[in-house]
C-alpha cells in the first residue's frame, strides 16, 4: 500500500487547501457535474476540481465583438431523452433551429443546387445512397452501444478501414463520398481511413440508427436559450463554490486499494487544493488522462489502451451579418459541400435576434490546412467557402469567429476522442472499468449519446450510481 499522507501528495505541488470529501470529480464539464449534482443528491460530499476558469468543458459561450456565440457544443436532438429531462428540471427554455426554405449542394464541379428533401443527386446515386444506409443501420442494429467489442465479429470489423468497407459495398463514388462525409466528417472529424467498421457502428448504434445522424431535424433540432454553458453553470451555481473549484487542474493523483476489503483512498493534487477522498472521477477526454502523474501508476494495459484514443479535429466558424440574408431568398441556411472548406453550414441565429448568424464547420486535413493561413487569409478563405452556398453577401460580416478547441490545453481537438483501428476490439472493454478507487465519466466512453451531451448526462448519472452502490456496500458490510 502506497503512502497517501501529505508529505506524499506534496512532490507534485502543495494546494493552499486541504478538503475532506467522499468523493473528488476531476473535470466540470457536463459529465463532472452531473457525476457531482447525482453524489451529492444522494447525500456524499464532492468536491469538482477543474482546470479552466469556467466550467462547461466543450460547451462554451462568450461575446466577441459585441456578439454572442456558443464555441463549443450547442444543439439539442429530439431524442436525447436524458438532456431534456435535465433540461426540464433545471427549467431551461429551449427554440428551434430555422430550417425554412431550400437547403443547398455544391457539386464537386461547383455547381450551386437548391433543394428540399433528398440530395440533388442522380436517381441511381440515391438507391445507392439508401443501400448504403440501410448495410449501415443493419450491421449498427447488432452493436451493443454499451459494449460493441462483444459483438462476434469485432475483431474483424475493427481492423477494416471505414473508407474501405464502404467502397467495397458499391462503385457509386458520390454515394460512398455523401454517406462517408456523414460519419467521418460530420461526427468523427478524423479521415475515414482512420478510423474503423466498428468504430462507425457504434457512433451510428448510440444513435439507434443512421437517420438519426443525418436527419438535421433530429440532430440539430433545437438550441438552450442562454447557450448550451449555461446548463453546466446553472449546475455548478446550484452545487456552491464549497463544491466546484476552478483554475484548479490537478497535477497528481495517489492513489491506494488494498484488495483486502479496507477502505481504498485517493489525494488529488490541484494547482490551489488538494482533496482526499475515497473515490475519484476522471471527467475528462481519454485523451487528457496521460496528463496527470499517478502514484502507482495506472496499470500497464490502461497506459497503453490511452495511447490509442485520440480527439478528431474539427473549426467551428460563425458569420454574423446585419440580418440572415438567405432567409429572404427562401433559404434556410443548410447546406452541404463535402469538397469545400467549409463542408456543411446551418442558420445559428440567436432565439430574439435580429443579426443572422451562419455556423459552418471545417474538419480533419483542411482544418490544418486552415489554420496553417495567416490570420487575414484565413478568414478570406472561410467567408468565400461561406459564399459558396450564400452568395457574396456572406463574405460581409459584423462579427466572425472560429472555434480552436486543438490548441485548448484541456480539450486539444474536438468533437470527441475514439479509437484508431484494431483500438476499439482490443481495449475498449477497459474504458468504463474503474481501476481500484478511480471511476472514468465523459461523453467520449459512453454508449447512448457518444459524443454529445446527452452522453455526459447519462455516464455522470450512471457513475453517481456505480459509486453510491460502492458506498452502500460498505455500510452493509461493516
């Protein structure tokens, strides 16, 4: 048994204060909190260290130039069940996304087409289209979300590039290019050769089926008045100051379990506190794990599994103008061009809000490419892949901003981590799996609702309970 007294915990940094708690949450963002708002409901004190100066984590709002923005997640899909239960009982109000009039396709060949319904494409290309999508949702129908390693031929699924399954399933390249954008671009942000089968499958199994991922009247259905944030600090306010610590990233995590049925500890060292405590919670991205210094250190297959899941890359751009000019010409502000920089855009203007505001997303290799421009150049080159759907009126904003979650010290990409071939099959298995008094809680190890927000609800809820059981156990047992 490692040594847990201060003079431990004192090598990685001295907190100006010590807290006693049952339990410390590592990360506020919605996962941390809910983990929190659950333990503490259920009567167990917690205390949340978390590294930024807010809380939120990939949600994120602030007024630049005057105007609001949400930076990081914001929508509300119609069937995230366990989000809007939240937001019932916190008493958010929430409004649609405009969705009006004609959507718009760019071609490869830069023809601008204006549509309603199905995809501008050829006849063939949509039965391919829906054959492609009906292989997806029947291979996704036999995934457990919750465990997609047990699935019998995960291994080989695994191993199989999402960009060759595809390929090999038809010769209809537009179809295998518009189906592929959906989950590479849309949801993984990473190249479609990177990722696996498997990995394609769960996103599309925690989502019940493919519609529910293309569909923007599912997806993007409705945003939180006052921003998607406002949800963690409405949490974070209820739960008090004595509770949620920021600018407090923690450095060090000892950490004890003797197996033997006595009580395991934990001392998380932060940059101004230190809890001890009985359980931890990493609320944070897989990706962030290998940032903290363990004492002993985690065991050998974790370390590793962690080296294999890593975040994708996407830019978030928004475009304020004077008024959604689309809107008088009859459209909605949707648009799709998988070749262009900006490979899809929607209406994100504000619930009251007189201004217009076009959000466009930019992923993968071009968003490298992208902010590899000097800083004047970026934003021309953005505002004219803008133009593309809309016209010249786009390239004329009030306000601009792009999102740069990669180079967030405490994000480093976006939307969510997953794992490279052959990743999924050999560890995923261990990700939910706490190792002694250590639990793991984010969106990006979670079944239902992977990567979005309800996912963050329904893990830190489901973590609260793992954790009270443990308690309980104990009661009863001693």
């Amino acid at each position: 048994m490692n040594d847990l007294s201060p003079s431990a915990t004192s090598r990685a940094g001295d907190g100006a204060v010590t807290l006693q708690r049952d339990v410390v949450v590592i990360g506020g963002g919605i996962s941390g909190l809910m983990t929190a708002r659950r333990l503490v409901e259920a009567g167990h004190t917690v205390a949340v260290l978390e590294a930024r100066d807010r809380v939120g984590g990939r949600t994120w709002s602030d007024t630049i130039d005057g105007e609001f923005f949400e930076i990081g997640g914001q929508w509300v899909s119609s069937d995230q069940d366990a989000l809007k239960a939240l937001l019932k009982d916190l008493g958010k109000e929430t409004y649609p996304r405009y969705r009006d009039g004609n959507s718009v396709y760019v071609t490869r060949d830069g023809e601008r087409r204006e549509f309603r319904g199905d995809f501008p494409v050829d006849a063939a290309t949509l039965r391919e289209i829906d054959r492609l999508v009906e292989a997806l949702d029947e291979l996704a129908a036999q995934i457990d979300a919750a465990a997609p390693w047990e699935h019998p031929r995960a291994d080989e699924l695994d191993n199989i590039q999402f960009s060759t399954w595809l390929a090999s399933l038809t010769d209809d390249r537009e179809a295998v290019r518009i189906v592929d954008h959906y989950i590479a671009a849309g949801m993984l942000t990473k190249p479609s050769q990177t990722f696996s089968v498997l990995q394609a499958m769960l996103m599309v199994a925690s989502a019940e089926k493919f519609e529910h991922l293309i569909d923007e009247g599912i997806l993007l259905d409705e945003r939180v008045v006052g921003g998607m944030q406002s949800v963690s600090e409405q949490i974070a306010d209820e739960l008090g100051a004595d509770v949620v610590h920021l600018s407090t990233p923690v450095r060090h995590l000892a950490w004890t379990d003797a197996g033997d049925g006595s009580p395991a500890r934990v001392v998380a060292t932060g940059d101004r506190v230190t809890v001890e405590a009985q359980y931890a919670v990493l609320a944070v991205p897989p990706n962030l794990y290998s940032t903290i210094e363990y004492t002993p250190a985690l065991p050998r297959m974790r370390q590793v599994a962690h080296q294999h899941h890593s975040m994708g890359l996407v830019i978030k751009a928004q475009a304020v103008y004077e008024t959604p000019f689309w809107r008088e010409r009859g459209l909605s502000g949707t648009g799709f061009a998988s070749h262009e920089r900006v490979c899809e855009v929607y209406d994100n203007t504000l619930h009251g809000q007189d201004h217009g505001t076009l959000v466009g997303f930019i992923v993968s290799e071009r968003a490298d490419e992208t902010w590899a421009l000097p800083e004047d150049e970026r934003k021309q080159a953005v505002l004219e892949s803008f133009a593309a759907y809309f016209g010249e009126d786009a390239t004329r904003p009030i306000a601009f901003y792009l999102s740069d979650w990669g180079s967030e010290e405490f994000t480093r990409g976006a939307y969510a981590a997953s794992w490279e071939l052959g990743g999924l099959s050999r560890w995923g298995h261990l990700q939910n799996l706490p190792v002694g008094p250590i639990f793991f809680a984010s969106s990006d190890i979670q079944g239902a609702g992977y990567l979005h927000v309800d996912g963050g609800v329904r893990i830190g809820t489901d973590t609260a309970a793992r954790i009270a059981a443990g308690f309980a156990g104990a009661t009863a047992s001693a």
